[in-house]
C-alpha cells in the first residue's frame, strides 16, 4: 500500500479504502477517520490487502481488509498505552493476536434503533447545547478533555444542567453519510438520575434531522450502558472486537 511519509497515506489510498468499506455500522469510527483525514498504515501480508486507519487525537484505530493480525498487534502496540483497538467479530486471529501482546480485549455489542422507536424517544426536556465558554470546572478531568476535544473540533455537543452545571454531555464523535456513533457520559455525582436518557435523545433527534441514524456501542461488560440503550429502544444489530491497551 503507497502512502505520506508521515503515515497519512495518499488519497487514492484513501479513496480505495472508502470505497472498500460499505457505510454500515461496524465501520463508522473507520469511514469517518478516513473522510477526516486519518493516518493509515499498511499492515497486510499482501500489499494492499489490509491497514490500520487511526486518529491519534481520539486514541483510536481500526484494522480494515485483511489485515494481518501479527502486523495488527505489532503496530498497536506500538503506539503506545491509553489506545483502543478495533476489529471485525470475525477476527478471532486479530483478537487473540492483540491478548498475546497483553490487550485486554472483549466483544462490543453494536446496537441500532429498533423500527418505531424514533417516534418513542423518552422526553429530553433541559438538553440543550453546550455554550463554547461554558465552564467544566466541576467536570472530571478525563471528561473535561473530551468534551473540550469535541467543541474545538466544532461537534454538537448537547447538555444537561444540575443545579447551573453541566452534568450530562453527548455528542457524534464519528459521523458518516448514514451513521452516528452516540457518546453520552454524566458526571459522578449526577448519575441514576435520568439525565444520560434525556441528553441522549435529544442527541439522537438532531442528528436524525441532519439524516443520520445512531449507532450505539457498548462493551459487553458495561451493563449500565447496554441497560441504557435497551432503554432508548436500540436492538443488537453487530458486534466488534475492542481492545485496550495495557
């Protein structure tokens, strides 16, 4: 695969992986870091046949084609700790390449909204964007950063507020022509309050306005979040590998 000395790749080679990569939901973290720009490194036993696409701001990278699972783990590992990696279910190989290098890794459910369920949405009263000078003074540092991250690169950020301060926050870290992925989180002190149901709806009808559908992530293990998307009304649909670095 030809590609930028600085691991950006070329945009035939962008264009070819676009075209490539149907707009489904397993692969909209990948289309939208490939329509934004996102490096790409070759990593198939034939040239060609598969890469690794990444975006070094969200710590994030996604194996595509055929990619060769040594070269995967080779690769991520590389890049160091606090990166996730992601991969089709079917790469078991890629999965147990990634544990061997000492990733923690577990299926993610993918969930998208089961017919009707737009039209049932749960209210989303107090959700309303998040001013760009709002203050996250009382927001967690990791939180912070995220939120921060997702207003300078201009995403809609919408919000809901205790008591004068934004406590709940979502936002479309990855969009493409068809897709979303929904980001919701609450602050500590606020959470079982209900919030995290009215921010995400509220997400989910805006977007829908621009024309996309949600595509809802969840690790297998966190329950609050598969409990909150059962909630809104997603159903199961796919599922990836997720891996993180130890």
């Amino acid at each position: 695969m030809s590609g930028a000395p600085d691991g950006r790749g070329d945009e035939a080679t962008r264009a070819r992986w676009l075209a490539a990569l149907p707009d489904e939901p397993r692969w909209v973290e990948a289309r939208a870091m490939l329509e934004a720009g996102a490096w790409i490194e070759a990593a198939g036993a034939v040239a060609g046949a598969g890469a690794l696409v990444g975006d070094a701001g969200a710590r994030l990278l996604v194996a595509i084609g055929e990619a060769d699972a040594a070269r995967v783990a080779a690769l991520a590992s590389a890049r160091g700790a606090g990166w996730t990696a992601l991969a089709a279910i079917e790469r078991e190989d890629v999965a147990a390449a990634l544990r061997a290098a000492g990733w923690d890794v577990e299926r993610a459910v993918l969930h998208t909204l089961s017919p009707g369920a737009l039209a049932a949405l749960p209210d989303d009263d107090g959700a309303a964007p998040l001013p760009p000078d709002a203050p996250l003074t009382n927001v967690p540092e990791a939180l912070a950063v995220e939120v921060s991250a997702a207003r300078a690169a201009g995403r809609r950020v919408l919000a809901v507020w205790v008591d004068g301060a934004p406590v709940t926050f979502a936002y479309a870290p990855w969009r493409t022509a068809r897709w979303f992925d929904v980001s919701i989180d609450t602050v500590p002190s606020a959470r079982g309050l209900g919030l995290a149901t009215r921010a995400a709806a509220a997400l989910i009808r805006a977007e829908h306005a621009d024309g996309r559908a949600p595509v809802w992530g969840a690790a297998a293990s966190n329950t609050a979040s598969l409990r909150l998307a059962a909630r809104l009304g997603f159903v199961a649909t796919d599922a990836l590998w997720l891996a993180t670095a130890p």
